[in-house]
C-alpha cells in the first residue's frame, strides 16, 4: 500500500469513486427477489396457490412446465425493464387452462435464492389487502455468489447501531462471504443520499472504511459533519457505524 501523502489529489479522490462503485456493486437490496426462467434448481417445489385446489409441484409436473420459456428465448439486455416474449402470448395448453388461476414457485435453493416461478393469474390472485410488514424479508443469492469482501448498506438512522449490523452479517447465506467473516462492513443513514455534499460524505466514509491506510489522515465524523452543515441536513447525525 502506498503512503498516502505520496498520491496526488485526482488519485485519491479517484480511489474514493472506485470505493463508493464497489461498495455500491454490493450493497444490498431492502425489498424485491429475482426469478429466474428456466430448469429448476431448487428441487421439487412447491405450490403456492391454486383456484382449483389441486396438489402437484412445479419441479415433477410436465404440464406445469408447458408455458415455460428458455434462456434461448430472452434476447440480449438492452436496458428495458420489461422483454416481451412470444409477443406477448403465452403458452398454456388446454389442460393448465382448466386449471383456472394459480401460481407455483420452486423451493428456495441452499443459499435461499429463488428458482423458477409458474403461473396463470387473474383478478383473483391478487390482493386487495393492505401488503403487511416486509421490513425481515431479506432475498440473496447474487451477493453470495459475488462473494464480496466488504458490504455496505444504507439504514435509518436509529438503525445505526450493533444489533443491526450483526444482524446484516448473520443473514443466511451472507454470513459465509468474507466480508461477514472479516467483519468488513459500514452501515450509512440513508438520508446520505438526499444532497450532493451528503453523498460525498458517503463516499469518503466508504473510501475510509475500505482503504484506512490510504485515508489515514481523514477523520471520517469531522469530515461529515461539514458536508452535512453544507448540505443544511436537519440533523447531526447518527452518520454511520461503526466508528472508522
């Protein structure tokens, strides 16, 4: 590692970027879980829910695979949020249209990501209650997969604190990655994101954590609070945990 004091101003701030892009690469998501489509990884599956009542899962039922596109079928990403597939028809036999509205969706595999999802769904597979607290759904898989040595994540601010950061750490599947067992982690009050002094802050908190001997000579909390007097935040902090 070189000494800091060695490296110009454009190399360190560009030392800076590069954490706040990796740390962000890895950040994790709070809600949403990605489906694949294609082979089923998880195993036997399971069935959520079916107007028909009837039993059977996903991974055993040659019928239920009957509208299942493949990985040949997904054209290259182009930046959309949503692909259309065989304009858009899908294809159910006779059979899963007797069927009437369900869904099924595949076990969750060791590392708890999510496998392939099946459905035929109307009016009736969809809620009119009032969606119930999500705060401890926690969806994995590509974090595991990346295996990141630090992990970084945006909270409230009473958040801050150890229970919660314990918590991130002891996640199923996260747990193993090297940032939990080197306990390389940073938890930032999400309101860091609400001003352009403030997200400088969050960089440098970042680049702080991530490289303290090249940022030896930055104290983190001064630094801070004079982005956040900047920026006019309403508060002064809670800013980050633990202590860098």
């Amino acid at each position: 590692m070189k000494d800091n004091r060695t490296l110009s101003l454009p190399q360190r701030i560009a030392a800076a970027l590069a954490a706040l892009a990796l740390a962000f690469s890895f950040a994790l998501p709070a809600t949403g879980c990605t489906v694949s489509i294609g082979d089923n990884a998880a195993g036997s599956g399971s069935s959520i829910s079916s107007s028909d009542g009837s039993a059977g899962t996903y991974g055993g039922s040659d019928d239920a695979r009957s509208a299942q596109a493949t990985i040949a079928d997904i054209p290259a990403y182009t930046g959309a949020l949503c692909i259309d597939i065989n304009h858009g028809m899908p294809g159910f036999t006779a059979q899963d249209e007797a069927r009437g509205t369900f869904m099924q969706f595949s076990d969750l595999d060791f590392e708890g990501r999510c496998g392939t999802a099946f459905a035929r769904i109307g009016p009736d597979t969809v809620s009119n209650e009032k969606r119930g607290d999500i705060s401890q759904v926690h969806p994995s898989g590509w974090v595991q997969r990346k295996n990141p040595d630090f992990i970084v994540k945006f909270v409230a601010a009473s958040a801050l604190n150890g229970d919660t950061l314990g918590e991130l750490l002891a996640r199923d599947g996260l747990r193993e990655t090297a940032a939990a067992k080197n306990g390389r982690a940073l938890l930032l009050c999400e309101s860091m994101t609400d001003a352009p002094q403030l997200q400088t802050a969050a960089a440098l908190c970042l680049a702080k954590a991530m490289y303290p001997d090249l940022f030896a000579d930055i104290d983190a909390a001064q630094a801070v609070g004079q982005l956040a007097d900047e920026a006019g935040a309403q508060t002064g902090g809670p800013w980050f945990y633990p202590a860098i």
